[in-house]
C-alpha cells in the first residue's frame, strides 16, 4: 500500500518531454520504488514497455514481444511486466485487486482528472494508481504521481468506475542475485540473445540512448567489472555510446581492455574500431603503444604498424621504451 507521499517520478531523458508517455511511467517507477527495485533500472526496462503498451505495434509480430522473450523476462529478471484489463465489469474487479493489496493502475478517461480540467487538452488518456476505497466517504482514492498528487479523491466509486477505461496491475519478478546494474547488463545481454546475432544489431542505438541516460544519471558502467563477464554484445553498444558521445579516449581505452576478454571471433571487430578510430582522430596514448610492444594483446599487423608509426611521430617511443622491449623501429 502506498503511504502519504509515497510515490515516485522517472527521470525524463534528454530531450524528450511528451506528457502522455510519463503518466504510466510515473506510475511504474512508483510501484519500483515500493518494491525495492531501482526505478532508473524499471525504466530502462520501459523499452519492453514501449512495445507492449503501443496500440501502433502487432504484438504477435514483434521479435521481442515473442512469448518465450516475456517468460524469460518473468523468469529471470527484475522486469515489471504490464497486465490490462479492460472489462465490463471494472467495479468488481478493482474492489478484488485492493482487497489483495495488488498495485493497480488506472486509465482513466481524460475529462475526468478533478486536480487538472486541462489535462484533456494536452493528450489522451491518463494513468494513475488507485489506493482504497474510503470506508466512510466510499470514494476511490487515487495517488497521481505526474501531478504530484498523493492520496487524493477521485470521486464516489460507482460514479469513478464510469471514468475508468482499463484496469492493471504491475508486477516484478525480483532476482535477490542482481543488483541495478547486474540486472541491466543481465537484460540486455538476454535481448540479444532471443532476436539472434544479426537481426539484432538496428537496436544497438536504441540500448545505447536508454544506457547513455542511465550512465549519465547514475551508473558508470564502462568502469564497472561487470562488463569483463558479460557478452560481447553489450560492448558494441558501449562503443556506440562512446562514439555517440565522440568520447573516442575514452573508446580507445574500452576496446583495447576489451580486447583482453572477448572471444576471438569479435577481436577483429574490437581491432577495427580501434583502428578507425586512429585513422580519423590521430589519436594515441603511451598505454595503447606499451600494449602493443609487450605483445600482450594479438593484435593485426596493420594495427601494430599504425600504433608504432604514430607512437614515433607523437614521440612516444623513447629510447628508454624501446630498450625496455627490446624493440627495432
């Protein structure tokens, strides 16, 4: 149950400030919040969201709405999966969920938002959460978290009934072995996975936007250890990031460590980027030349011939260096 002032807002990404998107997930990191999930981690999972609650998307022809996809979601980890209902008999079924203690989320008909007769101009329907049904008033008591609302009177239950257009609970299947940013990595990781190497790599963009807003506002993920032991695949979508960013130090230092811990059918991926990134930028720094000199890292002739040639011109290669490697240039 939710207590006086116990609701939660999402943090908005950059840019983007639709309103009609922020009501539901208002709602969603509330319940995340009540349940102990972080609730940056729950929207970065709205991605399922998206998809689920998107009346323009064919469900049963979406890749990653297929049904093992969503078991394995409920399976193994920390995603809040969406239910509605949209029933006729609205009043029985909400009186059942309350007398369970389930979270519910309402769509409510616009026109009918006591706290904000505007609200109908700016988009469609509205999302909240209803508390209880109070034992003297019988009104519906709503939180409404896009308003700041908490605990407030939505109205005589059969008269709000008539207001309300579906019914839903959120549900999280928690792993008590993932924290935030094991269960992020952990998804995205199993997203891969389920739509298959190729097909999957026009959604890279799509994980590095949510990822960025993530780093940016609290994990830093690229100095997390928990990179080292996940799948390759998640690291083109960190290099993505990065070049998104045009932090391209930062990208050499990621894919020569990188290097060191993907299988050898993706080094060559991690060598072209590497190299790419030289040619355009003429970047290089005294740590790239000393792994290349120690031979630690199997790198390609052309790469190693790019890294030394410009280690010489940048002087980098000191005397003392080459003496240290034992190196001929």
């Amino acid at each position: 149950m939710l207590n006086n002032k116990n609701y939660t807002k999402v943090y908005r990404p950059r840019g983007d400030s639709i309103p009609s998107r922020y009501c539901f997930y208002d709602c969603i990191a509330t319940y995340a919040g009540i349940v102990g999930r972080d609730f940056e981690l729950c929207f970065l999972s709205s991605w399922e969201f998206k998809y689920i609650n998107d009346p323009n998307k064919d469900i049963s022809q979406n890749l990653l709405l297929s049904p093992d996809y969503l078991n394995d979601l409920k399976k193994h980890h920390g995603i809040i999966i969406q239910f509605f209902y949209e029933e006729k008999d609205n009043r029985s079924l909400l009186m059942n969920m309350l007398q369970k203690n389930l979270f519910i989320i309402l769509k409510i008909d616009a026109y009918y938002i006591p706290w904000d007769l505007s609200y109908k101009k700016e988009h469609g329907p509205h999302y909240a959460i209803a508390v209880r049904i109070d034992p003297v008033s019988k009104k519906l008591i709503v939180t409404d978290p896009y308003y700041d609302q908490a605990n407030v009177s939505f109205g005589v239950l059969d008269e709000a009934i008539e207001w309300i257009q579906g019914i839903s609970i959120a549900e999280c299947i928690t792993s008590p072995n993932l924290n935030a940013a094991e269960a992020l990595i952990d998804t995205i990781k199993k997203r891969f996975e389920l739509v298959g190497g190729k097909n999957s790599f026009h959604m890279i963009e799509d994980f590095a936007h949510d990822i960025d807003d993530l780093m940016n506002h609290q994990f830093e993920l690229h100095n997390s250890s928990l990179i080292d032991i996940r799948s390759d695949n998640l690291k083109y979508v960190l290099i993505n990031i990065y070049e998104r960013r045009q932090d391209f130090s930062v990208l050499l230092e990621f894919c020569f460590r990188t290097l060191k811990q993907v299988k050898s059918e993706a080094a060559k991926y991690f060598q072209d980027r590497i190299l790419d990134i030289i040619n355009r930028w003429n970047i290089i720094q005294l740590t790239y030349v000393k792994a290349v000199l120690s031979n630690n890292l199997a790198l390609t002739e052309n790469l190693k011939d790019k890294i030394l040639f410009l280690a010489k011109a940048e002087r980098l290669l000191t005397e003392e260096l080459i003496d240290f490697f034992g190196i001929i240039i």
